[in-house]
C-alpha cells in the first residue's frame, strides 16, 4: 500500500462526527417526543427495497434517474429508499388485518436520492416521517398538522416565523379535471406547472398554461385559471370556483381544516391554491410548513392523505394521512433560530480521571467503576502525559470535572473532584 | 396497476413493526448506557463508502464478492458499508491533529453483507462498534474488554454462561513466521486454518496444516504446532513456546490484559490460542465474548487492537482498539435468557381517549393538548365506532388507560380516566 487513501467521504453524503451527532440526536429527539405525545410507536425497515415498490407510483424514468437503483446476483432489481412511505404501506398491508386501527406510526429512516453529482446536493438525508393509517375523517389531518406545528414550534420559531399551506387534490383535480376537461396526463403536466408557479416568470408560466388548457383562440379557460390562482383568500376563491349552491366536497374539507386549525389554536395556517406537493399519491388534503424567513423561504414539513396507496397491494382499503420532514432543513432552523446544541452542553463524561503514571491505572479503574455505579460517566486519560497537558485534554473536548491519581492517592484514598469552570473541589474516599 | 405488489421485504432483510423496533431500542440502550458511562461520544457516518476504503486492507475478492458494491453514473464505485471500522479509521485520520486523545468514539450503524441469495443469511444488521484511539499501553484493551463483559451481562448472562477468549496476533505471528518461518501468505493461511480448528475434522486439520507448514517428511513442525494449539491452559502453552528467558512480547501482553480483567473482578476471561478473528488488521491482543449456551454456542463480541490500520490515510500512526457486537445475537441472547421487553411493558400511549361521535372531536382534542401538557402521552380513537370496540383496540395496541367521551361529558366537564386493568377510575377536569 505505497498510495495513501483519502479521507473523503463518498460525493454528497455525510459525516458525522461527534458534535454533528449531537445536533442529530438533538433533532432525532424533538421528533420522537412529539410523535410519542401523540401515541405514534416507531417502526423501521431495511434501506434495501425491492425496485418495484417504486416503479409502480413515481413510473420508470423517476426510478431510473433519480434513485440508486441496482441488479443484484439474483437478478433482483434493488433501490435504496428514496421516501418511506411506499415502504409503511408495504408493511400495513402484510398485516393489515392483524393491525389496531387507528394506527399510529412514525419512523425515522435515512433515504437515499442520487442527485446529478455536479448539483452537489445531499444524497442521503434522515427525514421523520409520521403516518396515522385507518382514519376517514379529517381528524388525521388535524392530528398531523398538529404535530407539525409543534415540531416546528420546538425548532425555535414563532407563528409570525412560518406558515402552514393547506391545499387540496380534490380541488386541484377538479379545476384540472372536471372544470377544464384535461385528460390524467395534461391534468398532471398544469399541476406540476402549478407547482412551479412562483419561480417562472408571469409570461413563461401564462404561455405554458395556455398550451396545456389548449384553448389559445378563445382563451377563457386560461383567464378562468389565473383568476383563481391570483384570488387572495380562500372566500375569494370559494366565490370565483362556486358553479353552483352545491358546495364542492374539497372545499368543505379545506374549510373544516382550516377551522378545526383555529379552534386549536393554530393561527398560521392559510390556504394556498398553488400547493401541489410532488408525490402522486395523495388523494385528499396537501399541506407543507413553509418558513417564511427571507433569508431562507422554503418548506419545512409536506405532507397529505393518500387514501388510494395501499390498492396497489390489494384487499379493502386504508385511508392513510402522513407528512416528512428532513434533518437537513431541522438543522438549518435550529442554527438560524439559536436553538442548536453547543458542544460544552453535550459533553461526553461527567468526571476525567487524570493519571500519574501506568502504577496507578489498576486504582483509577476501581474509582471510575465506583463512580460510574453511581450513575456517572467516567473517562480515564491513558495517555500518561504531564497532568497539565491531560487537564487541558478534559477542557478540549469538554468535560466539566477531574479527578487527579497519584501514589498519594492511592495511598491514602483521599481523592478530589475538581469542577474546571468553577475551580471548586469535592472531597470523595473510595 | 392490475398487478398486485408483494408486500415482502426484499431478500434477507428484515421489517421492524413497532415490536421488533422496541426491542431494537432495547438492545440500543443497553449499548448506548454502556458506552455513555465509559465517556464514548457517539459518531456517524453514510451507508454510502468509496469501493476503496474496503480494497485496500480486505482486497478486491471480497469487495466483489461479499459485498454490495456498484458504480454510479459518475463512474465512482460506491460499496454499501459492510463494517464501520475502515470508515471510523477515515474520519479519524482526517481530523488527526485537531482531535483530543485518549479519543472514545462510538456508534451504532446499519451494515451490509452480500451473503449468498440461498443461504437465507441477513444482509442488514445493526452493529454497537467501540473505539478507542490514542492509546498505545493496554490499558485500552482492558477498558473495552471490560465494557464488552458489562454489555453480556446486561444480555442477562451470568459469568457462568459466557467466557472472554483473549488471543494476540503478537503470538500467533511469532509462532507462523518466526518459530516456523512461513512466510505473510503461509502465514495468513494457517491463520484462517487455526480459526476453523474446532469446526474440523481432526485428520483434515493436520493434513492440511502439514500441508502449508511443508514439513511432510520429518513432522516436526507439525508436531511443535499440534502441542501449542492443543495446550491446556497458558501456563502450558507458554512453557511449550518458550525458547529462550526471555519472554515474548505478546506472551506478557496476554498474561498483563488476564492479570488486569482478574483484579477488575472479571474471572471469567481465558487464553485461547486457537481465537484468531478474521479481519487483517489486527495487530496486537484479539479478543471475544464467547457464549457457552449449548443451544448457542457462539461469538457475542469480539474486537482488538489495530496499531496500523490508520498508516492507509498517510501522517502519523494513531493506535487503536475496538470491537463490535451485532443486534441478531444479542436479540437472541436477551430471548434466551428471558430479559426481551413485553410489548404490553413498551405502551405507545398512557390515555386512549374515546370519542362517541364527531361533535366531541374538538373538546377531545382539548382534552389530549391538556394531558399532553401534562407530561402525559395520548392517543386518540378516531373510528367513531361502538365505545366498547374502541375499548377492545385499546387493549389490542396495549395502552393501559381510557378516557371516554360523549355529550355529557363535554357539557359538564367531569371526565373519568379508567386503567383497564384494574378497573380504578379517577377524576379529571379539563
């Protein structure tokens, strides 16, 4: 081995050493106690998943480019997880007669996206992704919203910092479908379009629109459509979609959200007929946390119903409401918001046994049991340097107290526990 | 999609339903708990790693072979992480002059090894690695050797059930190359022979040890051989292999780690000379836990130190120990011994609260942010069903006590919460 190894991690992923797992035990944390709060229990599964898990909603080309996907020697076409959701479904539907409904679950896997290298975006991130399987209502819309909005509260930021966008499928499908009469494929191609609204300009995004709804000589259709992406409020909206007294079902549920959010206190949510979300699972109710800070406008949490999802396993079905959200973003917020772990406030023992020589190692080890019996964690310097360059080791990598074993201590059994902050001294006897 | 999916998991991997993950988190805490008082920091890294970073000390058969390696569209082979010690080795070597020493790292990754489709082995498993740098006197065997047996235990095995087998690659080195002259390729190959001594048949041991050791026509060496391995204990063995008075290096490195483990009240730690472990970058002591169940006799743990490993990276050499301990076997192990968590002992929630019909959705809700406030963790029923199913899923998903609410409650406010197993009932007000 005369070429040295780099140190380099692969393109596009990670490392983490101690102070990076510590703000993702941080982060892991605020999503495992809300979940827990609401009674979601974590499940997990493999990264490894079968190719066709995906083929069947995001289609070939999206599998192909956009996912590490392999053949494995058994010929078996192998991805590696690029979302959990296909993956919880697979599961509640092997069980799905064995299950309690409702059934909450929540999960935070690591998940893999092969972004072109030359992007230089993550190709492995860890997202919460939280699902309540078996409830009907909307209740599992404000349930998760909920939760989201505490998730968010706990990464530092105030209502006045984000907002919550409730949209709808019903609805979107509806103008697209029923309102302008487009086929499943030109429904898909506006939605996406729609999706993609405010970062186009106004004439590339009007002309494209116009191709789509395929009505360039009258143009009513494209005028009836920007009306009602342009209407300010959902009144406004509801006034500009209303064909008739009958009110539409997707506007009865986004009302009932809106409302319920309300009542619970959740001032912040608003709706947004622009929100679309990516997946093509969702059925019913979209909706995304959007951190509305100029300096990082974005989305925070996404999520929705996605009733139809569990079909593709066969048997009766399973109304399902689930959302993610990504560490990367969490890490973001908790550093612009002030809330992240500082090194010196996680650090890795309560006391540092400080020693002498290697004659004293055999009595430090019966201290440092006795004191990890009860209940401290302790560390040994091995090094058996000058106990100055040991002390300035315990301050480095941030351990509040030491203890110093010497012949005389040993000797004697008189020992001191030395707070470095404050210089104060605690007398211990073995 | 006429074609209904498979719910299977994709070959040798498992799915963890929220039962198999709270034993999972179990067998984590013991871990965590174990290397948190021990002053480890816990680190991370990608499943994602160069081919190379394997290559080099595992060489290019077993990347191919064993493990799951692909190359992506920027033509760089990528290997999905069979150990994390050449990983653990990289990071350190990255940041070797800005890292305190003694450096205790640990960290609990997912690894992949690509057995054969038809041997039905596990392809993901969970692994605790341990490391230790920086410390060059053995000390830092001691001190994993130590938190290994505290782990075990903490498995429910009692000293009796396990013992340590404490090996040196020092020694077994001095006997290939030294004692009878082989050279590194001879060596290596009765190395991997000694390791498979016990699971030989007698005959076919010896003839192929004479084989490699090309003594056939006067049988000495082979002979010598046959008297270290079949020694009794190390006493005998180091009067076997004493040549002259003074005492091989690795010989009192032995008899100083047993002495050491003794004092430290751990009896249950023995010289094996036939425990060699596979990986090629050990260098000094080798070591294991070794259970000696009759049902399972088998390796928990095992680890050693690994002076050299970091040389790959170029700069300074940085000693090393460590070891590892695989989440199967120590399922199985606390299975065994009768210390797995109950589900019913792993609740999702503390209140399942009942709702009897839609109207009382938002009151409930009410009710759940007030006992959630409270520390409490709360689950809602929202199938509308009978109360007494509602009840029945309670009890299915193991959650200990039930609010019930109807019209009446919600006018008066009065709420009863009752613990299904006893039957008590206690007041509450919202």
């Amino acid at each position: 081995m005369s070429k040295k190894l780099s140190t380099e991690a692969y393109k596009g992923v990670r490392d983490f050493y101690p102070e990076d797992m510590a703000v993702q035990n941080q982060i892991f944390t605020i999503w495992r106690n809300v979940a827990e709060k609401f009674g979601y229990q974590e499940y997990n599964a493999s990264v490894l998943e079968p190719a066709d898990l995906y083929r069947a909603k995001s289609g070939e080309e999206i599998v192909n480019d956009q996912t590490y996907t392999f053949t494995d020697r058994g010929e078996r076409e192998v991805t590696l997880r690029p979302e959990i959701t296909p993956t919880v479904a697979r599961m509640v539907a092997a069980r799905k007669r064995e299950l309690g409904y409702p059934l909450r679950w929540y999960s935070i896997p690591n998940l893999f996206r092969y972004e072109q290298p030359q992007r230089g975006r993550i190709r492995e991130f860890w997202q919460l992704n939280v699902d309540i399987f078996g409830v009907d209502s909307l209740q599992a819309e404000i349930e998760t919203i909920q939760m989201a909005y505490e998730i968010t509260k706990a990464y530092g930021l105030t209502d006045a910092d984000f907002e919550i966008r409730i949209s709808s499928r019903k609805i979107l499908n509806h103008i697209t479908q029923t309102l302008f009469g487009l086929d499943f494929e030109k429904s898909q191609k506006l939605l996406k379009l729609t999706d993609k609204k405010n970062k186009l300009p106004t004439d590339v995004f009007t002309a494209t629109a116009e191709g789509i709804l395929g009505d360039v000589p009258e143009g009513k259709k494209i005028k009836q459509f920007l009306t009602l992406l342009n209407s300010q409020n959902f009144e406004e909206f509801t006034q500009n979609l209303q064909q008739s007294a009958e009110e539409h079902e997707g506007i009865r549920e986004t009302r009932e959200v809106l409302q319920a959010l309300e009542k619970l206190g959740i001032t912040n949510a608003r709706f947004d007929q622009t929100l679309v979300r990516g997946s093509d699972y969702y059925t019913g109710i979209i909706f995304e946390v959007f951190d509305k800070n100029p300096l990082n406008r974005r989305s925070v949490f996404g999520g929705g119903r996605y009733d139809d999802l569990l079909d593709l396993f066969g048997g009766e079905k399973v109304p399902a409401v689930g959302f993610g959200a990504g560490d990367v973003i969490a890490r973001d917020l908790l550093e612009t918001y002030g809330k992240i772990v500082k090194p010196e406030s996680s650090f890795p023992a309560d006391i540092y046994i400080c020693l002498m020589n290697k004659e004293v190692a055999e009595y430090a080890q019966d201290v440092a049991q006795a004191l990890r019996g009860k209940g401290k964690r302790v560390a040994l310097d091995y090094s058996f340097r000058k106990i100055g360059d040991q002390i300035k080791n315990a301050n480095k990598i941030h351990i509040p107290n030491i203890i110093c074993i010497g012949e005389e201590e040993v000797k004697t059994g008189n020992l001191k526990i030395k707070n470095l902050a404050t210089g104060n001294e605690e007398s211990y006897k073995l």
